[in-house]
C-alpha cells in the first residue's frame, strides 16, 4: 500500500480519484491510516487526517 512506503504523490492521486478510499481497507484488512502509522509514516498519517480519514476504523484484530 502506498501509504505504508510514503509514496504520497499515489496516495494524494488516489483520494483526489476515489476519496472513498481513505477509509478503505486493503486485503490485509488495514486502511491507508493504519498503514501509515504501522509503517512508521507520520507525515502521511497527518495527511490523510487532515483529509478526513476516519482514526476509528478497526481492522478485524481491533486496530485503529
């Protein structure tokens, strides 16, 4: 996912696409926030925050 490598041109491109897919969940059921703060990706985590990303989205295991 690209949120996970701080690829934040592809993540930007993808939410001004889809902004639907800030908040959806990838087959290893973790959403772009998840990923990015998984991956130790703050700037992006910030940045999808600031574009409405929900911070209680859970993964099956309780993650948000």
């Amino acid at each position: 996912m690209a949120a996970a490598f701080g690829d934040m041109a592809a993540v930007q491109e993808e939410v001004r696409k889809r902004p639907a897919s800030l908040d959806e969940k990838s087959p290893q059921d973790m959403t772009p926030l998840v990923s990015a703060v998984a991956a130790g990706q703050l700037e992006m985590a910030r940045w999808l925050l600031d574009q409405g990303a929900d911070p209680n989205v859970q993964t099956v295991e309780g993650l948000s």
